[in-house]
C-alpha cells in the first residue's frame, strides 16, 4: 500500500532512502535546510571551481548501481565513475611517499621498500581481513535489532580478534613505524580513533580492494546531481531550504513533521536523514523520550570534528608529488589521536588529508588551474577553542606547511579559497557537538549497539545516516537507506 514518507535531509542516505521508497510507488516528500542536496556532500562554487565538500573516496560502486536498477534505470546513464589507482599516496614526515594501490601484489612490493620483512606480514594480515569482511559485511545492509543476531555475530568476533582495537591489530602484524600508521589511518575516514575502533571495520580496506576506489567526472557533486535527476523523475517533491524544526510525536507514533515556519506535513512514516543524536535532542520533545534522554545524548562517543580547507591555484601543479587521494602522516602519530579524541585540544601537529581532483578531472577548475581540498582532524566542539579566531591561523598554518613541502609559492598562487570548522558541521548541518561523522565507531557504539535504523522509542519513525547502522562513509549510509525503505515496505 502507497505511503506518505518524509525525508529530513538530501545527504546521501536521505538521496538513497528516497529513491528506493518513491521507485516502490510511496508518495515521498525531501525536506533540506541547505540550498542544495547532497548534504556533507555539498559542491562549492567560488570563482569558477567546483570544491567538493567532502566525500570524495567513492568505493562499491554497486551500492549506486543497485539504487539505479531498482528504479528500472542504469547508473552510467546519470554519473560515470573513473577508477583510480593508487588508491592513495601516503607521505611520511620526510615526504617519502608511499603509493597505496588497489592491487595486492603492488601494495606488498611497496611495503617492502619500508620493511621487507613486512611484506609477508601484510600479506597475512589482508587475508585475515579478508576474513572479517566475507564474516560482517553481510550483515551491512540488514536491520541489526535482535539479540539473537549479535549472539550469532559474538563468536566470530571473538574468533577473528575484530572486537581489539585497529591500533593493535595493525600492531601485530607490522612492524616498521611508519607501515603501521598507514594501515592504522583507515578509521579516521568514518570518524573513528584508531585506538578505539574496533578491528571489524578494518573490512574497509577490503571494500576498496575488493571494489575499487573512483573519482566520479565532475566531482562527488555529479553523484548528487544525478541522484536528484532521479528523485525528480520518480516524482520526489524535493524542498530545498526548509528547515524542519520538529518531528511530530502522538501516542510513540511519528504523524509527520513541523517545519521551522511552523506549518506541519502529516506522514505515514517519517525517515530521518540529519543526525541522530542532534535529531533525538533537539528535533524530538523531552517529554516524549525515555530511551534517548539529553543525558545520554550528550554522553554518547563522537566523532572528531575538521577543518577542511578548500582552495584554486591559478597555476597547475602537476610536477608536485602529490597524487588523486594523499594522506600526510605526522610523527606523533598516537599522542595527536589522543590529543584529538581523549583530551579535545588542539594539537600544535597535524596530519592531512589532501585532494587533489584536477589531476584527473580538467572540468573542475577553470583552464590552467588546480583544485585541492586539505583536511585536517580536529577535536568537536567540547574542547573550547573560538573557531573564529583560531580556524583562519589553523588553515594559514596548513597551507604554509603544504607550501614549504609540497605546494612551492602555493600562497601567492590562491585565486580561490574557503574553510569550514566545526561550527559548520554544529549550525549548518545540525550535527551535536559538531562532529563531523556523527557517532564515532566504538565497540559499544556498532552493529547491533548503534542506534537502530528502525526508532528503538517511536513507531513510523527510521534513521538513515552517518549516526546509525551500519555507520559512517558514502557505502554505509547507502545502505542504511536501503534498510530503512526495506522496513517500510
Ligand atoms: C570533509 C569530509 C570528507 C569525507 N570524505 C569521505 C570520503 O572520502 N568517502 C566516504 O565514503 N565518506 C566520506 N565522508 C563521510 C561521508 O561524507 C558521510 O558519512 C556521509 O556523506 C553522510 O551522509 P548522511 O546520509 O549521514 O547525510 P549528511 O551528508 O550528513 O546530510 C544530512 C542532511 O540533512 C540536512 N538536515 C539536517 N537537519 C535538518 C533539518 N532539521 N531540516 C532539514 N534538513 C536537515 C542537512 O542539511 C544535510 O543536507 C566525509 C565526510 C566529511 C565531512
């Protein structure tokens, strides 16, 4: 039977969750507060370049296609994808780079550069990664509600040691500092301190060799844009810059939605795509939650925040090293993730990550220019630091050291330039505490202890997103909106 769904929120779960739903013959209704869809996924546009605003590792490129076939279209016909390969280069505090490629005989020769003695060792350690993830991935796309469910997974993740942290897992098998950062930085990607995420999310790294890693043509933004093509053809009634103020509650049952205006849309079933924590506390009356109190909110694990810098040269730099995805390792690698995630202050080091999309896309730029994007991982905004102040210092800080060692004269060069702190993701995205991936990927906050995609506390109320199962990253929140579309039928 045809329902009346609301969608709070274009980020790529609301996008996924929508299509599914219309393509099923619901009446489905977007509200976003932002002007444009796509959410952290956001294109700027300054002075004629394209910045993505944020994911830009695409990987299971099926996650798409499948969304695509079950509207009865073909995904090609929207986007294309282009691979990329290496997958992504790292660089050391000595600027020696070390190339990540997708293939594993390649992978392993560059490991024995570092450390010959690590070759075999990673070897070892991918095929008990491939293992975790023939074991969990599975269970990626399903509702993770029952304790049935995580008494069956329990024994496995003991078995495959997936419960011990990636800092110890990567520990065991490689021995040369710098490797071990490599193959440890992978949980920063969805959020999550390496010294505390558990080994079962090391099944990423099999995603992207299993899978691929793409560049879409003309930036993540061409996904969003196709996705909306899709939604308007499905009849979507798409509304752009409605804020919704608050999910309406009668009897534990969600009849539908306020908007900032104040005038309400009943709904059948309500999906819910802005971000959990924030949406429980702010969106959701006190009065109506027992489970998801502002206590526990406020006491859940999060997320680092960022600083993302966006910047156009008006030269090229294709004789830097620097390649597609690049990920700058710093020396204190562990005291900078606890300074980071334990004690929320800003440490005086960073790592980066840099983008550096014009090298495989001409159209993003204007002629004879570069487009990047730098990513420096910051605490959310428990700690108090005055973003005003110090997120210009901090961005001149990094684009003075990219400039030292691997940008020359980037400064003078700028024609283009813009940031976001962790007051964006708080007040523009409406994420708690200004996390940048909602909630952080902990033991006790995964699979079936992640919030649920289905409402623990209310009827015709689901999540979709960065805060629920499976988690954080473009593949996960693809497949929370195909759980959530499948509990509604
Ligand atoms: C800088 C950055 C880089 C990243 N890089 C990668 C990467 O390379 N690969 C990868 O896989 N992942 C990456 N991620 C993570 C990934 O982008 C996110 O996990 C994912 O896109 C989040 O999608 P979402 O469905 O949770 O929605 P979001 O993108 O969080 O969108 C939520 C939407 O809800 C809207 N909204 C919120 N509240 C309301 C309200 N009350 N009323 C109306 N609208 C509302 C917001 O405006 C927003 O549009 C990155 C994240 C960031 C921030």
């Amino acid at each position: 039977m045809s329902k009346k769904v609301v969608v709070i929120g274009g980020g790529f779960g609301g996008l996924a969750a929508a299509a599914r739903l219309a393509a099923r013959g619901h009446e489905v209704h977007l509200y976003d507060k932002r002007d444009q869809l796509g959410g952290r996924a956001y294109q700027y546009e300054i002075n004629g370049f394209h910045f993505d605003g944020g994911p830009t590792v695409i990987t299971a490129p099926h996650l798409f296609d499948d969304i695509f076939a079950a509207a009865g279209r073909r995904r090609e016909d929207y986007f294309t994808l282009l691979p990329l390969d290496p997958l992504y280069r790292f660089f050391d505090q000595e600027g020696r780079c070390f190339n990540y490629w997708r293939g594993l005989d390649e992978t392993a020769q560059e490991v024995a550069r570092y450390n010959p003695d690590d070759a075999e060792r990673y070897r070892a350690m991918l095929e008990h990664i491939r293992h975790i993830f023939d074991t969990f991935q599975p269970y990626s796309d399903k509702p993770l509600t029952t304790l049935g469910q995580m008494m069956t997974i329990m024994p496995d993740m003991v078995r495959l040691q997936a419960f011990m942290n990636t800092d110890w897992f990567i520990e065991r098998y490689l021995k040369d500092p710098f490797l071990r950062k490599v193959f440890t930085f992978h949980p920063l990607l969805i959020g999550g301190n390496p010294l505390d995420t558990p080994a079962i999310y090391t099944l990423i790294m099999q995603f992207e060799k299993q899978w691929g890693v793409f560049y879409p043509q003309g930036g993540t933004g061409a996904i969003v844009r196709g996705f909306e093509k899709l939604l308007r053809e499905l009849g979507v009634h798409i509304h752009l810059q409605r804020e919704v103020a608050q999910i309406v509650i009668q009897n534990h049952k969600a009849t539908g939605i306020r908007l900032d205006g104040g005038e309400e849309v009943k709904a059948d079933a309500v999906v819910c795509n802005g971000d959990l924590p924030f949406v429980y506390k702010h969106l959701i009356s006190a009065a109506h939650r027992r489970r998801f109190t502002d206590r526990k909110v406020d006491r859940m694990n999060y997320s680092m925040s960022l600083l993302v810098i966006y910047f156009g040269t008006k030269k090229r730099y294709l004789d830097s090293p620097l390649a597609h995805h690049n990920i700058i390792v710093n020396s204190r690698f562990r005291g900078w993730l606890k300074d980071i995630f334990r004690h929320a202050t800003l440490p005086e080091d960073f790592s980066l990550y840099v983008h550096m999309p014009s090298r495989s896309d001409d159209s993003i730029s204007p002629p004879g220019h570069e487009n990047f994007y730098a990513l420096v991982p910051v605490p959310d905004m428990r700690a108090s630091i005055k973003w005003e102040q110090v997120g210009p210092l901090l961005r001149d800080k990094a684009l003075a050291f990219l400039e030292e060692h691997y940008l020359p004269d980037l400064r003078a060069n700028i024609v283009a330039l813009h940031h976001i702190d962790p007051t964006h993701f708080r007040h523009t995205l409406n994420s708690q505490y200004g996390a940048a991936f909602s909630l952080r990927p902990t033991l006790l906050q995964s699979a079936n202890f992640r919030p649920h995609c289905q409402s623990e506390e209310f009827d015709n109320l689901y999540f979709v997103g960065a805060g629920t199962h499976p988690g954080a990253g473009v593949p996960s929140v693809l497949s929370s909106g195909k759980i959530a579309a499948d509990l509604i039928g």
